[in-house]
C-alpha cells in the first residue's frame, strides 16, 4: 500500500513539475528517444546489447535541469538497465542452454521478466519526458 501511494505522489510531482519544460531537458529527450529507437529497430540480441550499453553511458552523463527531467531521467536508466539484463538472459539462453531445455526455459522466463520490467519503467520515464513510447519489442 505504502509503495502504491509513493508512486502516486511521484507520478503527481512528474506531472506538475514537468509542464513547462520543454526545451529545458532536450538532450535528455533526445538521448531517450534514441535509446528508444534502438530498442524498435530489427536486431541481434547482441547488437541490441551493444547499443544499450552505449545509451546507458550517454543517460548517466546527461544532467536534467528540472524535477522531471531527473525523475525521468532515473527511471530512463533503470529501465534501460532492466532491458539490458533481459537482453543478457537471451543471449545467456543461446549461448549455454543447448540441448538443456530446462535452463532455456528458465532464461527465457527472465529476459521475458526483466524486459517487460524495462519496458514499464521506460513509459513511465516517456510520459515524465513527454515522449510516447508505446510497444517496445513485444513488451
């Protein structure tokens, strides 16, 4: 209950604090929607992995200048950060699990876990930046 209502105060701090900040957090926005994007686009799981690790360095330089950008800006890394690990499960699966279909089955239930984890936090970081981030690969 009490983790229900600190996110509904934090989702309230987001909306208010965030309505005039348009420009304010563009490399912020900007960052975010490439990470995004990268995440939509048709991929290897290793490539895929690559790139978030290169967004993740770009978020964790980027400073938000408001409330919100800060906000977003942490559940942007815990989301990408979420995402990487459930790309790690997969390539985990394809790399060890051969013939052994109860490991694959327990890795694919984490990258399915932990992607759809990214995937929550990663709108919740949109809607605090004003970006619409909608499906992301299945999520």
């Amino acid at each position: 209950m009490q983790r229900a209502i600190a996110f509904a105060a934090v989702l309230g701090l987001i909306f208010l604090a965030g309505c005039g900040s348009s420009a304010a957090d563009s490399g912020l926005r900007k960052t975010f929607g490439r990470g995004i994007a990268q995440i939509g686009q048709p991929q290897t799981a290793k490539e895929l992995h690559g790139d978030l690790v290169r967004v993740l360095m770009r978020l964790r330089k980027e400073r938000a200048s408001t409330a919100a950008g800060r906000i977003a800006r942490t559940l942007a890394i815990q989301g990408f950060t979420w995402t990487l690990r459930g790309i790690d499960a997969r390539l985990e699966m394809t790399r060890n699990d051969s013939g052994n279909l109860e490991a694959s089955v327990q890795d694919a239930m984490r990258s399915d876990r932990d992607r759809r984890r990214g995937a929550k936090l990663l709108r919740a970081a949109g809607r605090a930046l004003g970006v619409s981030v909608g499906e992301l690969s299945g999520t």
